[in-house]
C-alpha cells in the first residue's frame, strides 16, 4: 500500500510538473534578439552618481515616501539601497535577481547597511515572483534587454501591480545585441501585455532613456497574447 501510495503521489507531481511546463510553453516566444548577462554591474557607483541617473529617474518615476517598489534584476543594489531611504520606514523595497550569488551578495550588503525595509529574493528567467497586486512601481533597470522570454515575464511581472501602479523602464536607445532596446519594440511588447505607455524620457548625457507603463486592460490569457513581430 505504501508503494501503492507514493507511486500515485509520484504521479501526480510529474502531472503537476508536465502541467507547468505546457502553461509555460503557451507564452509566445520573443522573436529577437535576447542579450547575454555579462555583469551584474551597469558601471561604478561613483559613475552612475555623477551622472545623476538616479535621481532623474526617482523624480520622473515620482516616488513617494510609504510606497512599496521593486527592483528587478537589483544585481549590486544601486538603485536598491538608494530607493529604501526615499520610501522610508513605512515604505518597502523588494530587490530580486535571477543569480543565486548574486542575490546573496546584496542580501549581505542590505544587511551590513541595516537597510530594514529591503527584503531580497530570487526569481526566475520568466517570472520575477512577485506577490500579487503588492507594488506602486517596478523597476526594470538597465537589464529588460537580458529577459529570455519577455511575454512570460511581462504577464507575470505585471500581476504584481498594485492599481494605479506603474512599471519603470530605464534602459539604452540601441539594437538588442549592444545591449538596448528601441524604444518602439519596448512599447511594442509593453503593450501586448495590456501595459500603456504614460511618460519617455531621454536622460542627459547618455543614450538611455525612461518609460512608465500602466495597465490599461487586463492582462490576456497567455495563448492570447499577441507577439510583436517587427524585428528589434
């Protein structure tokens, strides 16, 4: 009977599991090119703060202290660390990547900065885990050109929402293989998630630019999802 009974159980997980991997496999696929993760660093510190990309991008992004961000795909914590004070102690910052390493490292710099209104977790390629309906703005820095299946990780990214809420996009005006994405193609993919486009801006000095997105309609069903199909 044991065997009998894990044998059953054994079943069911791999049901389980071959049921995951058919609603996956219903997302489109990106139909362009993808860049390769090279560093979980954009460029020094010191750099990005003499640029003043940061501050730029808070103010365009209008984040208020008490909301609650996300920073997806954190890598060192750069806008991390500086989004916690902004939010304050009533506030909350969730920062997540994809790289176990990675994620620990800047689980240990939060925690040597007692940074207490930061939590750390580790997502996946496809769907960054957020907890539903839980953010004011979401953060896609300088790494939305490095997701493997866009449509995936848009839907499920977008479910982590709150009403209102909107999805920040800062990233570099250039082909997808140099390690940006056109504008247009970003809207493009944005869009077919229900996601609209409410404000673009080029940042001084540089080739990158901000977008924020807010949900127009609801999110389709994933086989529903319309593919962008001009190439990136």
């Amino acid at each position: 009977m044991l065997r009998g009974g894990s044998l059953s159980l054994g079943l069911l997980l791999l049901a389980a599991c071959r049921a995951d991997s058919d609603s996956a496999s219903t997302f489109p696929a990106a139909g362009r090119d993808v860049a390769p993760i090279v560093s979980d660093a954009f460029s020094t510190e010191d750099v990005r703060d003499r640029v003043g990309e940061f501050e730029a991008v808070v103010a365009s992004a209008d984040v208020r202290p008490g909301m609650s961000v996300a920073d997806i795909g954190a890598g060192e914590g750069y806008y991390t660390v500086r989004l916690s004070p902004l939010v304050g102690p009533r506030g909350r910052v969730l920062a997540q990547d994809i790289v176990p390493e990675v994620r620990d490292r800047l689980a240990e710099r939060v925690q040597r900065e007692g940074l207490d209104n930061i939590t750390v977790r580790l997502g996946e390629p496809s769907d960054p885990k957020l907890p539903p309906s839980s953010f004011d703005r979401i953060f896609l820095v300088h790494m939305y050109h490095e997701v493997t299946d866009p449509y995936a990780f848009l839907w499920h990214l977008a479910g982590g929402l709150k009403p209102g809420g909107e999805v920040i996009v800062v990233d570099a005006d250039r082909p997808v293989k140099r390690h940006g994405i056109p504008p247009a193609r970003l809207k493009c993919e944005l869009a077919a998630l229900g996601l609209s486009l409410e404000r673009f801006e080029r940042l001084s000095g540089s080739d990158s630019y901000f977008a924020a997105f807010r949900a127009a309609t609801a999110r389709p069903a994933p086989a529903a999802i319309k593919p962008c199909r001009d190439p990136a």
